[in-house]
C-alpha cells in the first residue's frame, strides 16, 4: 500500500533524514522516477502537510513537523493522589 510506505519513508520516520523532496522519496521507496509517481507523491506529501503530520519549509521540501516547546502536551497525564 503506497500511502503506508509514503508514512513510514516520509521525514521523521524510522530513519529520520531531514527534509526530502517527493523525488528523493520516491528513490527511497524505490519507485521509477516518472512525473507520474513523484507529482503523485508530492500529493501525498501536500496532504500530510494539511493534516499536520509534516511541514513544508521551503516549496517542495518536507520535514517532520516538530511542535514547538511552548505547546502543550497532546495527551495531558491524570496523576492519582
């Protein structure tokens, strides 16, 4: 299933790179490199970008979204006592 292994290749996944292009991406996961596959790649990556799952630094650079540290916790802790 592409999308997964587009998830799993992006920036910040098991082997963080910094920020990629679609067309490393598509090196990456070892698809031909044709207009086709890195404009459909791109796609996908501009969707996790909407979704917040990426960041898009510079135009067709991806990185990992890295929230800044004055966020507050996505999953706050219940301490009992």
């Amino acid at each position: 299933m592409p999308s997964v292994r587009i998830a799993a290749c992006a920036p910040g996944g098991p082997r963080p790179t910094g920020p990629m292009r679609a067309r490393d991406l598509c090196e990456r996961l070892d698809l031909a490199i044709m207009p086709k596959n890195i404009e459909s790649t791109r796609h996908k990556l501009k969707r996790l970008v909407s979704l917040g799952v990426l960041t898009e630094p510079e135009r067709g650079l991806f990185a990992q979204h890295r929230p800044s540290n004055s966020a507050p916790p996505a999953h706050p802790t219940q301490v009992d006592g």
